[in-house]
C-alpha cells in the first residue's frame, strides 16, 4: 500500500467518523432537514374556559411547532440539483471513500506489475 493511499485511508476514515458524530448530534434523522416539525406539551392556562370545563384529559395540551434548526441526515433530500438539502452523511462522506478505493486500487495494480517484472 502506498503511502497516499494510506493517507487517504486514515482521512476517509476520520471523516466518517466525524460525519456519523454530526449526524447523531443533530437527531439521527434519515433525510437532511432545515425545518423542523414537532409536536410540544404546553401547559394548559388554568383561565382557560376550556380547561374549567374538564375539556382537556390532563394539565398539558399538544401543540404543533415549526423549528429553524439543522438536522443532517443520511441521506439528502435536494429538489434541484445544488440545494442546501444535498448535504448528508453520504454525500460526504462517498466522495472521499471513492478517491480511497481508487488509489488502493492503483497501488495495488501498481505492485502486480512490479512483481511480474
């Protein structure tokens, strides 16, 4: 193995790992998201008529908010070709791994041919 192609290696595998740390650090989501859409307890206001009339079941009631916050994804979710959503663990991580196995391929051909030299 030559030695680019170990210094790749060690690269690939230090952005995998950094790019699967990202990924579970913001959610471990599937797809790449910006938006975030989830539904939160709020505590019932006690003035509340509603809450008076026995209406809600318990002292929280469930409401749907939308969050600006970045999730990364497995994989991206782009709807035209350079879209902010592109960016994922793949996406990331792929190119870096194909330039790997290709010098690992190289290297390798490479000492074939000098052994049936």
């Amino acid at each position: 193995m030559s030695g680019s192609a170990k210094t790749m290696l060690f690269i690939s595998i230090l952005i995998t790992a950094a790019a699967v740390i990202t990924w579970q650090a913001t959610g471990g989501d599937y797809y790449t998201k910006y938006e975030v859409i989830e539904q939160v307890d709020i505590p019932v206001d006690q003035d509340d008529p509603l809450a008076a009339a026995g209406f809600y079941d318990s002292d929280f009631r469930t409401e749907t908010v939308t969050k600006n916050e970045f999730r990364m994804g497995l994989l991206p979710t782009p709807s035209k070709i350079l879209d902010k959503h592109l960016v994922s663990l793949i996406s990331i991580v792929i190119p870096f791994w194909l330039v790997t196995i290709f010098l690992l391929w190289r290297s390798r051909r490479g000492r074939r041919s000098e052994e049936s030299s």
